[in-house]
C-alpha cells in the first residue's frame, strides 16, 4: 500500500472514537434500590454500574413500567440484565443467575389502628397485597388459600391499604421506609411483629436472548467481585450518601 494511502487510512482510524461496548438493563421506579429518574440512581443502579465498569461496558437503562415488564423484556433479550433476581427454576430458564449480595428479610405492613399479625395463620381472611412476579417466600407463594390482590408497587399498595382495599403488603425494610417517607404516612402505618427471615442471595440475570457473551472468565470475575463485597461496597456508599432515603 503506499505511504499516503497507509496514513490516510490511519487518520480516518484514528478520527473516530471506538464505540464503547454497551449493556442494557431494565430498570422501574422501585426506591430506594432504583429511581426510574433522568439519571437513574439508586442502589441497584450502583450495583448495575459496578458490574458494567468490571466487565468494561457502557451501561444503558431502559425504563420499564414494573419489574414484570422488566422481567419480560429479559426473557425476549430486549435487556441484556436485570438486577435483583432470585433465584429458581423459571427464571434460570431466561437467565444466567450470578449472585451479588445476600437478600434482606421480609416486612409486613399493616394499617395502625389493625391487630396485629403475630404467626403466618393470621394471614388467613386478609386482603393482602402482592407485587407481579414477586417471589417472596415459601409456602406463602404456592398457598392458593390465601387472598392475594396484585398491585403495580409497594408506593401503590399503601395508598390501596390506606384505602382499605388491602389489608397486608410484603415488603423489605428498606423499601418500607423510603415509601413511607415519600408519601409521608409513618403515623398511620405499622410493622406487624411477625416478620420473614429469607436465607437467599440476590442476583445479576444475564438473558440467554442477550447478544452479550458472558464467559467463563467473565463469571469468575463477577463471582470474585462479590466475595470481595465489590457490589456491596458501592451499595453501601450510595445509602451514606443518601440517608434521607432509609
């Protein structure tokens, strides 16, 4: 090739910028793990970030309307990840399942001036409220004996409790507290003393639609970034520096 021709083609290489290697997650309007905003944030969004900066990606959010969207939209590998997902056989189906930190337990809500809840029995006879796609805890997933109303989200599911329309949600202790504090309703609500203790982890869901190749040596490194508390440590510094969430 000759000399001016071999540096042409190096300028117009050089020219252009290398388009960054993208990653696309879902994500809804779920706080404090994620606020659906201009700039998404929230803890899912640093733990989502870390992960994208780990395997040298630019990370892309699409906004869902729900986690059940959000869910779908892994299953066609219109996303290439979902964080938050628990662990079990329907969702291994769609997904590769990498674990980043330990899930927290379970809370039950219930409006002040209710009796409270003190054994899984008292369930029984309630309106209780429950999120599409949620996996809480067993037997309370599979006991069809209950009645269960689905709503969009926990922020919907205490006006609706508020309301009278349900009588119980499930949720964590994080998310209680940042939606109680939105709404601004901590004087009408109440935890009940039975609460759901949950040996699980929390994971990073990988679409098998997904165009993304997650390798064996990029599964030993996401693997070694969670013993090393990596994803945790970037959680934990997005709640101190935004304790007017929790």
């Amino acid at each position: 090739m000759p000399l001016k021709l071999s540096l042409l083609v190096l300028i117009l290489i050089t020219s252009f910028p290398v388009l960054a290697k993208k990653m696309t997650a879902c994500i809804d309007h779920y706080p404090p793990l994620q606020f659906a905003a201009k700039k998404p944030y929230g803890e899912s969004i640093s733990a989502l970030k870390t992960l994208a900066n780990l395997l040298e990606y630019k990370i892309k959010f699409v906004k869902g309307p729900n986690f059940a969207r959000c869910l779908k939209l892994l299953e066609l590998g219109k996303v290439d990840v979902l964080a938050g997902l628990v662990n079990s056989e329907k969702r291994r189906k769609i997904a590769l399942l990498l674990p980043y930190k330990k899930d927290t337990q379970y809370v039950f809500v219930i409006r002040k001036q209710s009796l409270d809840i003190q054994e899984y029995d008292d369930f029984i006879d309630l309106n209780i409220g429950v999120t599409k796609n949620t996996l809480y805890f067993k037997p309370f997933d599979s006991d069809k004996n209950l009645k269960k109303i689905e709503i969009k989200d926990i922020k919907t599911g205490l006006k609706l409790l508020l309301k009278k329309r349900v009588d119980l949600l499930i949720t964590s202790q994080e998310i209680f507290n940042s939606s109680v504090k939105e709404l601004g309703i901590a004087e009408k609500v109440k935890l009940t003393s039975y609460t759901q203790k949950v040996n699980r982890s929390l994971n990073f869901g990988f679409s098998k639609r997904s165009t993304i190749h997650i390798s064996k040596s990029k599964i030993a490194k996401i693997n070694q970034a969670t013993e090393q508390g990596l994803f945790v440590k970037a959680i934990n510094e997005f709640i101190a520096k935004h304790p007017q969430y929790y």
